[in-house]
C-alpha cells in the first residue's frame, strides 16, 4: 500500500441541487486523511469521468437527492466503462434497500445512507478502493 493519500471525486451528478451533504462528506474524508477533488453541482458523467482522469481519482463519489439514483448511477458507470477506467462508485443519498441492492449488482461499490458516520464513510471508500485492486 502506498503513503499517498487515496484520491477522491466527489460531485453533483444531474440537477440535484442539494449540497450540504456532500460537503459534510468531503470534510469527512478530508479528517479522514484523504485527498479530496469536489467538482461541485450540476455535473455530468462525462465531466466526472474527466476529472477522475485528470487527477488519476482512486474512488468516486456521487451524491444523489433527486430520486434519480438509479438512472443516474447506470450512466456514470457506462462512461466509466466506456473510458476503461476501473474506479469504484460510492453512492451516497436518499436509496431504498431494494435500489442499493440492484446499484450493488449493477457495480456500485458502495451505498451510503444519511446517517453514515464518518468512520462508516471513510471505511466504504477504503473498501471500495481495495477491492477495486488498487496499487495503493
């Protein structure tokens, strides 16, 4: 495992426009010793997927309000796909069990819920990075 701290986009996939709980999340993370790149709102899967390779991300993490997780993960994971790139997903939001079950299957590497201490999140992203066969 390397010294480097893990590198983590997070973004506003879509138009959900509630913010509060992923800058609570990057602040968790950045506690936490990680290194974190928030692109902010209204972002797109192709903008993300741009960041991740610009800064050469570890992990992603998206934060979904909108009832739109479902959808919205699919496409973010299709670009990843289509870019080549073998970064986990890390949702974070407002998911029905039934919803993370199938975004698990789907290839999301984690599903938070508000409520998720920040032990809980920082454990999931080193989880998902690990399982992802990172080099760290």
């Amino acid at each position: 495992m390397s010294d480097e701290p893990i590198r983590v986009v997070l973004a506003k996939l879509g138009l959900d426009g509630h913010d509060r709980g992923i800058k609570v999340v990057a602040r968790m993370l950045r506690d936490a010793g990680f290194e974190v790149i928030y692109l902010g709102l209204r972002q797109t899967a192709a903008s993300i997927v741009g960041a991740v390779e610009q800064e050469d991300a570890d992990a992603i993490g998206i934060s979904m309000l909108n009832g739109g997780h479902m959808a919205l993960s699919k496409k973010m994971l299709a670009a990843l796909a289509e870019a080549d790139l073998d970064v986990p997903l890390i949702i974070g939001g407002i998911v029905p069990d039934d919803d993370a079950d199938e975004l698990r299957a789907a290839g999301v590497a984690g599903v938070l819920t508000p409520g998720s201490s920040a032990d809980e999140v920082a454990a999931a992203v080193r989880r998902a990075v690990e399982g992802a066969g990172s080099e760290r």
